[in-house]
C-alpha cells in the first residue's frame, strides 16, 4: 500500500475516533502512534522510535518530548504532541524548540494528531524557526503533500535532500497564502497594482471596488480556462500504446507509463459527463479526475476527502461508484449515457460538501 493509501485510511480513523480523544495519551495511541508508523519507523522498536525522550535545557533537566525517532542510532526527529482538537500556538512550539536546540535532531514535529508542523533551522542553525517548513492536514491534504512527507519516510530518508529543498518549500507554501488570500479577497494594494497596468483614469473608491470584483472574476475565469485548455488538449490527442495522457490532476511520476495507470477514452467521456450534470451546482474548475490502477475517481477540489464518484471499467461490467457520507455504491451501467440517470445522487454528493 502506498502512503497516500495509508494516509487516507488514517484519516478515516480520525473520522471515527476524533470525537472520543479526551486526552493527549489517547491522541497518542489512536492517531500519532500508526502516524509514525505509516512512515516506516517500528513505535515498537526503542532503536526507532523513543517514548519520553530525555533532553536537557540549561537549568532544566530532564525535560521529555513525546518521541525521539531514530535512523542508523541518530536522532532525526522529534515529536511534541497535543491532544486531538487542541490549537497547535506558539507556545506550543516553544516547548519543542528548547527540545530542538539541546538534540542531534534537525527536525521538530508539532502536532495534535490531524495537523503535522514540521520545522529545522534554516534561519539560524541549532535554534528551531519560528515558522514550520512543511505542514499537511490528514483531513484536508493534497497528492503534492503526500509526495513531500514521503521524504520523511524510513526507506527515502535523505537529510540533505530535504533540507536542500526545505528552504523553497517554506517560502512557496508562505507566498501560496499570500496568493490565495489576494485572489479571494484582493486587498487595495493587489488591486492598484493590477488596475494600474489597464486603467489610465481617475482612480476613485468606486473604481477601486469595481476593480476588486473584476480581479475576482478574472481569477476564477483563468483557473477555469486552464483545466479546459488541458482537457481539450487531451481530448484531440487520443490515446495510443506508447503515449498516455497527462492530466493536470495526475501525479507527474504516475503518469510515466510504468506503473500500470491508463487513462481510457470511455474514462475521460464519462468524466466530462459529470461535469456537464455538475456545471450548474459547481464550477467545472473544481472538478478534478484523478486515474488510478484500480479504478478512476472524480474529486471536489482535487481533494480526496471529497470524492464525488468512481468509474469502474476495467472489467467487461461496468460501474459507477456513487458517493454517499463518503461510503461507495456501485451501480452496474451499459453506457455512459446511463451516468445522467444518476444525476440527483451527483448533485446530491456535491451538496454534502
């Protein structure tokens, strides 16, 4: 199983068992525990993963972070948890960086079991950042972040890969936030800046909100017209033997033709009617296919904590896997034309999140 795989499954547990994590031991057993153990370290194996590891501060002695994890007998990591549901703040950092500066460990991990911070010392070495390099949600995660976190993992661990690429990530997640929050709610300098590139006239308050609105809608149109000019592209270029098709939504590693992963027309046609049902409830933009070996999901968002349905055609019955409170029903179908027969229960999906 691979670790999105795992990933997922853990994130199921957290569904079930979130509401009945009273304590930080009970987060520990239940979430953090098969969280470490998902990377591939043995919490069982005091050689890998140490419980109340020892550190001393200063006049502080014997001051104890949740878990030590180890690799050829050195530290690499340390783990400070909370409970589950816990906000993880700045305080709670603190504690872990006075753990960081007196450990052989050039990672520090925050978490309450859902969230995992990650920081190093990239600003001053031995003295944990503020800020954390990597951070990823188990109930709200993308495949890119999955794919950082597999460098964490026992059998990929390279300190000198991650830290070469640490520094990138900090500033591309900070400046991503940045992005995100200008494009959904610009603020007046983001919209002089960009009004002063096409509009030559007086600039009032009544044109700086006209402007706001108009930078809103030019975000969501090009993201929109961005997919479709992948989709199409895809579209008129069938595919053959030797070539697959490499969608916006597919990992570039994946869609190297080695694991096993293609992408059929009848997947793409079947997806696109999906979209037609959808269009009028959601923006096309937001619905993404995503292809594995065992089936082809369609997503919300590309996040697969919100799956909207499967298509099963890899055998001579096909199914649809409609999505209910995230359980799947497969439903037997002769053509894709059937899809459209199951248009309320997709709209239906769709509501739910």
């Amino acid at each position: 199983m691979d670790l999105i795989d795992r990933i997922a499954d853990l994130a199921k547990r957290i569904d079930s068992m979130g509401p009945n994590l009273q304590t930080e031991e009970a987060t520990k057993n239940a979430l953090i525990m098969p969280f470490i153990q998902n990377l591939g370290y043995d919490v069982f194996d005091p050689s890998e993963v140490v419980p109340e590891y020892t550190t001393d501060h200063g006049v502080k002695k014997g001051e104890k972070v949740d878990y030590a994890v180890k690799k050829d007998d050195e530290i690499i990591m340390l783990f400070e948890c909370k409970k589950y549901g816990a906000k993880l703040v700045a305080e709670h950092a603190s504690q872990l960086y006075r753990y960081f500066s007196v450990s052989d460990a050039r990672f520090g991990v925050l978490t309450n079991g859902q969230q995992y911070m990650f920081f190093t010392d990239l600003d001053r070495p031995n003295q944990m950042d503020e800020k954390p390099f990597f951070s990823i949600d188990l109930q709200n995660f993308e495949r890119h972040e999955v794919e950082e976190l597999k460098k964490f993992t026992k059998n990929s661990f390279d300190l000198e890969n991650i830290l070469n690429t640490a520094s990138d990530l900090k500033y591309t997640t900070e400046v991503k936030k940045i992005l995100g929050k200008e494009l959904d709610d610009p603020s007046d300098d983001f919209v002089r800046f960009l009004s002063a590139q096409v509009y030559s006239g007086r600039f009032t308050q009544a044109v700086m909100e006209q402007f706001r609105g108009i930078v809103k809608r030019a975000n969501r149109q090009l993201i929109t017209e961005k997919i479709n000019d992948r989709l199409e592209t895809a579209l008129a270029h069938p595919l053959s033997e030797d070539k697959e098709i490499l969608h916006t939504d597919v990992n570039p590693d994946e869609a190297q033709g080695d694991n096993g992963i293609v992408t059929t027309e009848e997947e793409i046609e079947a997806y696109n009617i999906v979209k037609a049902i959808l269009r009028s409830k959601v923006e096309v933009g937001r619905i993404v296919m995503r292809d594995t070996k065992s089936y082809c999901g369609v997503l919300l968002d590309d996040n697969n904590r919100k799956p909207i349905c499967r298509f099963h055609f890899n055998s001579k019955q096909k199914y649809l896997g409609l999505m209910k409170e995230k359980i799947e029903s497969r439903e037997p179908i002769d053509s894709l034309d059937e899809i459209f027969k199951y248009s309320d229960q997709l709209v239906a999906t769709v509501e739910e999140y």
